[in-house]
C-alpha cells in the first residue's frame, strides 16, 4: 500500500536514502557490465560497428536525396568544397582535386566531341596506376559512361572476350600499353574505338588522347550527361577469373561503390589522412576502397605505380602516409625485408586490406609497430562483406549479436571430395555445425542484390543457389569456405571449385588448362592449386597426359605460358602422368593431386619446375624441391 503521506519523502529523500538509491543503481549497473563482459565480451564493440555502419547507410541515402548518387557527384561535391587540397601524389607531382576535375573535364570534351559517346555507353579501360587512369575513369563518369577496368596482365583471346563481354563501344589504352597490338584489327573489326593516351599513333583509325587534350577546355561538358537515374544501375564493370573459364565482367551499381567508398570510414579514417595505395587500380579494392575512399574523406592519396617492398616506408615516411590497403602477399614481403633500425618510425595507423595470414599479422605488428589492421572479405560481384572491426588476428570478420540485421548470410556443408553441397532428407541445405568449414552464401534480396555479369547470363545463374532452406528462396554462391567459431568470429578456409588464389590473383584453373591444352604434344591437362610453406594462396601445378609417342617440350611448354598467360597464372611446376583419373561423370579428380603436391620423394610421376633462367620447365630434382621450400629459390 502506498500512502499519499510518503510522497515527501520520495520528493525530497534523506542523504542516507539517497545513498541506497546510487548504491542500487551502481549496482545494477556494475552487475550489467560484468554480465555483458562475461556472456557477450564483445557487445559494445558490435553495437558501435552495427550503429556507425547504419550512420554511413543513412548518409548515402540522405545524399542520394540531395542528387549525390554517384562517385563522380561525390568527387564534384569534394571539389567545391576543398578544391586546392592535393589528391593524388604521384612520382614528385602534387594533383589537386582542382587539377584531377580540370584534367577529366578536358577528357571528357576530347572523347564527347572526337569519340561520339553518349550516357550508358560502355567504354573499358586497359591502363596502368597513375593520375590519367583517373582522369579517363572520371572523364567517362562525367560522360555518363559505363566504364569497364581491364586487367592489363590479360593476354590473347581474354582481352577480346572481356571487351566484348561488356559490349564495349571504344577501348581506351595506356600509355606504354601496347600489348594488344596484334588484336587492335579484329577490335576495329568489332566496331571498337580504340583510343591511346599518346600524342600519335603508328596504326591508322586508332585515336590519340593526349595531342588533343590541350587543343579543348578544361570547363565542364554539360551536366546533364553524367545524369543517373537510379542509384541501383550500373556504374562499371570489374572483371573477376570468377570460378571456370575467362574472366567474367561483375556489374557495379552506383549504390555499391558508395557504399565501398566509406569502408576506410568505418575504420576511423579522417580527412587528414594520406593513403598510400600500390595495388592495380583495375582491383575493386584500389578503385573504390582506394581511390573512393579518399574522395569520401576528402583526403590525399600517395599514387604508386606499382608495388615496391623496399621502397615502401622510405614513401611513407617521405609523404607522412597514416594509412595503407595490402593484400597478404605485400604484408608478407614487408616483413621479409631486411631489419632496420627506423622501421618503427612512420605514421601510419590503419592497414586495411584481405589475405594477410596470422603468422604474419603478428610478425608485422611486432615489427612495425601497432598498426590497426582491419581485416575483410569480399568479393567483386558477391553481396555480402564482412569487416573484422575487432582487429582479431586471424579472422577476417565477425557476426556479432546484431549481425542479423546487417547480412542474410549462411555457412553450408560441403563435401570438398565430392565438390557438392550436403543435402538433408528433404533435399535441403544443412547449415555447417560451428568450427566446421561451410559454403559461404548470402540470400539476395533487394538490400543485397546480385547484380551479375555482363554478357553472361548462364555464369551469373551458376552462381545462385535456389529453394536452400524453402521454396523459392536464391542464395548467392561465394565459391569460398569459411569457418566460424563459437564466439562469432569468421576465418577463411578455402576456394572450392577449380580457382586458386595466387599473387593475389584468382585463377581459373579452365582458362589455363585451355592454354596449355593447345600443344600438340598434350592429350590432357588437369590445373590446380598447391600450398608452398610461407606463400599466400597455392601455385599453379599441371599434371599433363601425353599423347602417343610424344616426348614433353619443357622449352616450348615455358615458351607458350609466358606468352599467353599472365605470371600469376603460369603453372611453377608440371606432373606427367599416364592416365588422368575421373569421377563417374568423367570430371578430373583434383584433391589427391593437391594433396601430393610436388614432392619428388612422395611422386613417382615425372616432375618438372618453371626455371627463368634457362627459359625451360627443368626436371624438379630433390634439391631443387628443398630450396623452393625453404625459400632459397623465390617464386
């Protein structure tokens, strides 16, 4: 019973009541925190992550409201705002965001009034990393074009599948980049403009970019031409090797490289920082990640042409970088350079990329210092990322108690012998049991599309996976197998499928067995991936069946893959076998042969090794097979 008398003293406690209430309150509250320690220690930094995530999601759609809905609005805005701050820094030169927005614009006019494009033409790019990949990237944005990043390691047929997968009306090449220029007819054949950033041209109806750039304005062409109408069609298209075959064109929505631009962001970058990036800018990492994530911050970026270990943090130290995007190959070649005394004196505070193995997360820390190192995963077309905001080292994110209102994600069983799903009773999906590898695959909903691939609708439905858990449902398919334990945290186990990861590249194991299958000495090829102690990823191995009465060709072997595939593609090591094996529906059996790998002392089959120096696949001795090892002999 409460009585009306008691209501002063509810009003106006005594000291001594007072105190009771603090106490009962501290209380409840320290016993709050102990049990949120005890039974989810990680809680608040999954509610900061799942709250700071949702901040960034409303302020894209905030800004597409306003007409921001692209990375070149974004980058117009940046300009009006901090039109003298440097953006890039490439080779000794300052570029302002003035400068870069000048610069495209005169591109911009060169290819509006020379090369006759219009909004929604599609138009690839074939260059290496410096300021005019920008320039044209931002150019054609400007034009409203779809502009499509070219591996420039890609050789022969792949660079003509990839430009017409994308239904590319012009080319765009490099300056330097003159590999192709076998192909440049059969593009003219294919009604394909092509265009150098170069002054002149040795081929007749090939176009020039940069003799003209000077002879146009600099002013903007009219606005009304990079105009979107929805923020969910396509900006570009990155090529991924994908799982089989050639390299497939991934479409990238406006929404999506937005969204990439701010994951720098989610890592506690600010506008006062510098990037240093030395990773292609055709990688989705480099371009949106990279690129993208300084014109969100309106930051700088230190532009490489390409990776150098040992020229690494003498640039850092050089430029003030504080921030930098790696795969695990160039952690690891950080950490195999020689000691020194300043290696410890540099700025930089966030490493942001994927790959990096725990052995070498822990040496890096230990010897560079306490660099935040934020490790994801992705990939090109998937829709589904994780971010390991916690730092952890070995896991490449985590699904925190709030995951669920973030992805649609779940980890399948798979049979790696078998490669094929495990199917309950009712020709279901079964969920992978904690601490166990399962396929990784994401639902697609209209949060989480799957935009598929250019000019290939049989690839992009290969990729899905439908009726998993109910009918009707689709499920994105990775192609990765991933672990999560039980307290939430998500590591990477595997590829299945026929691609290995190599160099940082995916490869597809069809393209190269294509390649070498055109030997006239091969019967059969079977490409596949083999771990190397101390390496990222695995190394292309082929095991090849002759044909009758034909000896193996190690120099005209060596010969063929170094003109037809990229390095990170060409087999290091050849197993010749008698007879291939199969499964019953005559599909090559990998998983012994990745097992055995390419030890002389377990294979008696004859062994040979990719050796630069003689320009030859050499017998792979015993000692040979030590030194690649133990890392003497570096590949």
């Amino acid at each position: 019973v409460f009585y009306i008398s008691e209501i002063p003293n509810l009003l106006f406690p005594s000291p001594s009541m007072l105190c009771t209430w603090l106490s009962t309150i501290a209380g409840g509250i320290g016993m709050l925190w102990f049990s949120l320690k005890i039974f989810f220690p990680y809680f608040w930094e999954d509610l900061i992550y799942f709250l700071r995530r949702n901040r960034l999601k409303a302020i894209v759609k905030r800004r597409a409201s306003d007409g921001i809905l692209s990375i070149i609005d974004l980058f117009m805005q940046r300009v009006g705002k901090i039109p003298h701050k440097p953006f890039l820094i490439y080779e000794g030169t300052v570029h302002t965001y003035q400068d870069v927005d000048r610069r495209s614009n005169s591109v911009a006019q060169v290819l509006l009034h020379h090369g006759n494009l219009k909004n929604g033409d599609t138009v690839a790019l074939l260059m290496g990393n410096g300021p005019d990949f920008i320039h044209v990237w931002f150019g054609l944005a400007k034009l409203g074009c779809v502009v499509a990043f070219l591996n420039f390691n890609v050789h022969s047929r792949s660079l003509l599948h990839c430009v017409n997968t994308c239904g590319a009306k012009a080319l765009v090449i490099g300056e330097g980049k003159f590999c192709i220029k076998e192909f440049i007819f059969q593009l003219l054949e294919n009604n394909v403009a092509v265009w150098l950033m170069s002054t002149s041209s040795l081929f007749q109806h090939v176009h020039t970019i940069l003799d003209k750039l000077d002879k146009v304005p600099d002013h903007p062409v009219p606005s009304h031409l990079k105009d979107v109408n929805d923020i969910r069609n396509t900006a570009m298209y990155i090529f991924t090797s994908g799982s089989t075959g050639f390299p497939k064109a991934a479409a990238i929505t406006h929404l999506r490289a937005l969204s990439a631009c701010l994951v720098f962001t989610q890592c506690g970058a600010v506008s006062q920082d510098i990037m240093y990036l030395t990773l292609p800018l055709y990688h989705i990492s480099a371009s949106l990640l990279g690129i993208g994530g300084c014109i969100e911050l309106g930051a700088t970026c230190v532009l490489k042409k390409k990776f150098s270990a040992s020229q690494f943090w003498n640039d850092c130290r050089k430029h003030n970088v504080t921030m930098f995007l790696y795969i695990g190959e160039l952690c690891r070649y950080l950490c195999n350079q020689p000691c020194k005394e300043e290696d410890r004196v540099h700025k930089v505070r966030i490493a942001l990329g994927n790959g990096i193995r725990p052995a070498v997360w822990k040496k890096f820390l230990m010897r560079f210092g306490p660099v935040k190192i934020f490790e994801f995963y992705g990939s090109t077309e998937g829709n589904v990322s994780f971010l390991n905001y916690t730092r952890k080292i070995g896991a490449v994110g985590r699904a925190g108690i709030f995951s669920k209102f973030i992805h649609s994600f779940e980890l399948l069983k798979y049979d790696v012998w078998k490669q094929e799903l495990m199917m309950d009773e009712k020709g279901r999906c079964k969920k992978a049991p904690i601490g166990k590898p399962g396929l990784l695959v994401a639902q697609v909903t209209q949060e989480a599309p799957f935009s598929g691939y250019a000019g290939n609708n049989e690839a992009s439905e290969k990729k899905l996976l439908r009726n998993v858990f109910v009918k009707g449902d689709v499920y994105f398919n990775t192609g990765d197998l991933l672990v999560m334990d039980k307290d939430g945290f998500i590591y990477f186990s595997d590829r299945v499928g026929d691609t290995f990861r190599w160099k940082g590249e995916n490869v597809a194991t069809v393209e190269v067995a294509e390649i070498i299958g055109m030997m006239e000495f091969v019967q059969e090829v079977n490409v596949y991936g083999v771990s190397i102690k101390n390496y990222e990823g695995r190394t292309g191995m082929a095991a090849i069946v002759l044909k009758r009465d034909q000896p193996f060709d190690g120099e005209r072997l060596y010969k063929h893959v170094v003109n037809f595939l990229p390095g990170y593609a060409q087999p290091r090591f050849v197993r010749i076998m008698d007879v291939m094996q199969t499964t019953a529906t005559f599909k090559h059996q990998k998983m012994h042969l990745v097992n055995e790998g390419f030890n002389p002392e377990i294979i008696s089959d004859p062994l040979y090794f990719m050796h630069e120096p003689a320009n030859s696949y050499i017998p792979l001795t015993r000692e040979i097979y030590k030194n690649v090892v133990s890392g003497e002999i570096h590949l």
